[in-house]
C-alpha cells in the first residue's frame, strides 16, 4: 500500500490527475494533514484485510490523538448517504481502492481548485470505516468545538464553499435528489389567530439570561400585535420565578410550564406552536441571546409579507456574554441562493439565525423532539417543498458563554450530534430522490 503525504485537504483536480496518473498497486493511504500520523504495529495489514473483506473504494479508521503531550482517542462517526458536508472528519489516513479513485478522477469533467479530494470521496461508492484505533495524530487545532463550527462561515473561506457547494450540487444531481428552483405556494390560513406574531423561547435553567431574552423581545416595535410564548421545560434554578414575575407585569408573555417531562428544545417548539396563544408566524429567541435591536421582528414580517415564504431567515452577530462582538463575527449565510439554497442546505451544517415560520406550515411539518439540530429538521424540510426568504441586516445577537450547550463537547457528543445531523440529510436525500421520481 503506497502512501502520499498530500499536507492539506484543499487539493486541485489536476493534483488528482497527477496521482492517478502515477499512483499503481491495489490501496493508496492519502495523508491529508501536515500533522505527524503514526501507523500502529500492523495497521497496515489490518486495513487491508478490511479492504479486502468489504471490496471498500475507501476506507478510514479512528484514532489516537496526541494533543499536548496527552495520548487519548479519537473515534470518528460513521460515514453515511447523507454524510454531505465538506468538513466531515474522515481523520487525517484515508486509504482509497486504487482502481477506484483512478475511475473517479477520470470521471471529473469539471476541474476544481480545492475541493478535488471533497469531489472525490462523494464519487465512492461503498465507504468503510474502521472502528479501532490503529493510529496515532498529533492535534494542532486546539479550539473549543464551539469555535470550530463556524469555520464554513467564515468570509475568507469563500471562494473555497462556493467551489464546494458545486461539486455538492453536482453530486445531488447524479443521485437524482437535486431540487430545481420552483416552490409550493404556502396555503391560506384556516382561522384566525389571537396576534399576528409569536416570539417562541424554550427554556430550561436560564435564571442568568432569560430577563435579558424576554426583555429583549417584549421591546419591539411594531406595527402588528405580537407576544412572547415562553416553554418554561421544569426550571429549578429561578427561571420560573423570574418569568412569573415578568407575566405579571406585562399580559404579553405567555408562560407555559408543560405536562410533559421528556420535551427537548423541539418539543418544547411544538407546544408553543400547537398553543392556542400562537400567531401567524412564530418566531425564534433562544433563552442566551437577544435580539438586536427593536426592529427584528417587523424586518421579518416584511419578508414574509413581501415573499411569501413558509420560513424567514435572518443574520446573527457572535458576541460574548456583555455582547461584545467575536470571531466570525456577522454570520449571514449568504451562500444561500434563490436557485440553491435549499439544495446546498444539505452540504452545510445550518442555515442560520434567527429562524421565523408561517405556524400553519410548522404545525403541518413539526420539529423533532431533540434538543440539538431540530431546527435544522423543520428547515430542511420546510425547503423541500417552500420558498425561504432571508434577511442580511443582523437581526440578532448570539451570545457565547460557558452556559452554551455546545460550548466544549468532547469528541463523542460532537460524534452524536454530527451523526444525528447526517442522518436528517440521509432521510431528506432519500424524500428528495422520491419525490424527483415520482414527477417523472
């Protein structure tokens, strides 16, 4: 098995050409870090029994990672249909079926400047990862997995996501699961609703923060009737307390303690959107952040109103807890497009923040009981069948804090819910490829 050191995940297609050109035996090991990997004693062997037990086009394994001087493991998630984004984490070794990866690269019409090793991992057919730890790496990215998710945002990696979200889109089309750039008109309403709009806010545990939230929200101005629906899910800290006081001052904030004991952040959505209390549109506040200035909610009625959109997206700000800003900064998801937004919605990891729906919509297509990535859900499937507008002005002041509930997860929790997010896109690839089928 030959080994190429290629230092970096951003390679060209003619990078590519040149390997298949060279490249002969059965397996190739592709080095895509400048980091130091140490094969264990008879990886080799044992990746290649694998190889040949599964006839894989490529294989990946877990590992040991060495991060300041620490020795300790790394497992990797399971690489599924739905395992679109650029970034999944395949570790540093990726060992490809020789044969394979030369048919692949020849199968390339479009040449790439960086994304070549992306467009070629979407052209292999079976993916095999091993479970066993049977190297070590040497970790030179030392951030909090809350910092490191906003890579894909960040406006100097641009041009490098557009080249990305092509070879996604390219792949999309060859599974039969690209969505062309025409939508559903969303249905009239079958009643009436007690205001025009509903600023939802799950909570649990927020003594610190949620007067700030509720605040926030209560002091917009508009020219619409509106309230705050708060899903207090069983605070014990003072949370309730607090809202209770505020409910008693202004009749504006609803404060809904749920029956339930089991609701996750998408339960607690549902509640609120079910309850006779919700607008026409509800609109998202998480019980951390605020908004960023009295004007968001009427800048999203206007898209609604202008649009006709099933679901609204704003642009957020990274700030810290006293609201100064921090790296990335503005994060506007402007890689959305009218034409593929919502077909590159299943390359990347969100689609932003703040999220606003029409409830009749949301009550037709609820989120899922989960406390991580149910937003995601209810957008991908939302798209699927309806136009989503945007707003660029920032809306919205997201604030990162040790209270965050993705602030520093250890790699199996950042594992689980990575593979929960790939797993809503394996289910959404395979609606779309139905869908696409059955209008033939």
């Amino acid at each position: 098995m030959e080994i190429l050191n290629l230092q970096s995940r951003l390679i060209s297609t003619d990078t590519l050409r040149e390997i298949a050109l060279k490249v002969s035996g059965v397996y190739v090991m592709f080095n895509t870090s400048s980091r130091m990997s140490v094969l264990g004693p008879g990886a080799a062997e044992r990746i290649l029994a694998v190889a040949q037990d599964t006839d894989a086009d490529l294989l990946y394994a877990d590992y040991f990672e060495v991060r300041d001087g620490s020795i300790m493991r790394h497992p990797l998630a399971d690489c599924q249909r739905g395992s679109l984004r650029d970034d999944f984490d395949f570790g540093p070794l990726l060992v490809f079926k020789v044969s394979s990866l030369k048919e692949a690269v020849a199968s390339m019409e479009t040449p790439r400047r960086y994304g070549a090793l992306y467009d070629l991992r979407l052209r292999m057919k079976n993916i095999v990862h091993i479970n066993e730890y049977i190297y070590k790496a040497v970790e030179t990215d030392l951030r909090a997995s809350g910092r490191k998710q906003f890579d894909y945002v960040d406006p100097k990696n641009r041009d490098v996501q557009i080249e990305m979200e092509e070879i996604c889109t390219d792949a999309l089309k060859r599974m039969g699961a690209y969505l062309e750039p025409s939508f559903r008109p969303v249905p009239p309403d079958a009643g009436e609703y007690p205001v025009e709009m509903s600023v939802v806010i799950p909570v649990r545990d927020r003594a610190r923060t949620i007067a700030d939230a509720v605040g926030s929200a209560l002091s917009q101005e508009a020219d619409f009737s509106y309230n705050v629906i708060v899903v207090d899910n069983h605070s014990s800290d003072g949370t309730t307390e607090i809202l209770r006081e505020i409910s008693q001052k202004d009749s504006r904030l609803v404060h809904i303690i749920p029956e339930e004991d089991s609701l996750g952040i998408g339960g607690c959505w549902n509640k609120a959107v079910a309850s006779p209390h919700c607008g026409k549109y509800a609109v998202q506040l998480d019980s951390d952040d605020i908004y960023s200035s009295e004007y968001t909610l009427s800048k999203i009625h206007d898209t609604f109103d202008r649009e006709g959109c099933a679901m609204v997206v704003g642009t957020y700000m990274m700030t810290d807890f006293n609201l100064e800003p921090i790296p990335p900064g503005v994060i506007d998801h402007k890689e959305w497009t009218e034409a593929n937004g919502r077909n590159n919605a299943l390359r990347i990891n969100g689609l932003g923040a703040p999220r606003a729906f029409r409830t009749s919509v949301l009550r037709q297509m609820p989120f899922p009981n989960t406390s991580y990535g149910e937003d995601y859900a209810a957008g991908l499937r939302i798209s699927r069948e309806y136009r989503i507008g945007r707003v660029y002005d920032v809306l919205y002041f997201c604030r990162r804090w040790e209270g965050n509930s993705d602030a520093a997860l250890d790699i199996v929790s950042q594992n689980v819910n990575n593979t929960y997010k790939d797993r809503l896109r394996t289910w959404e690839l395979e609606a779309r490829i139905r869908l696409n089928a059955s209008v033939k």
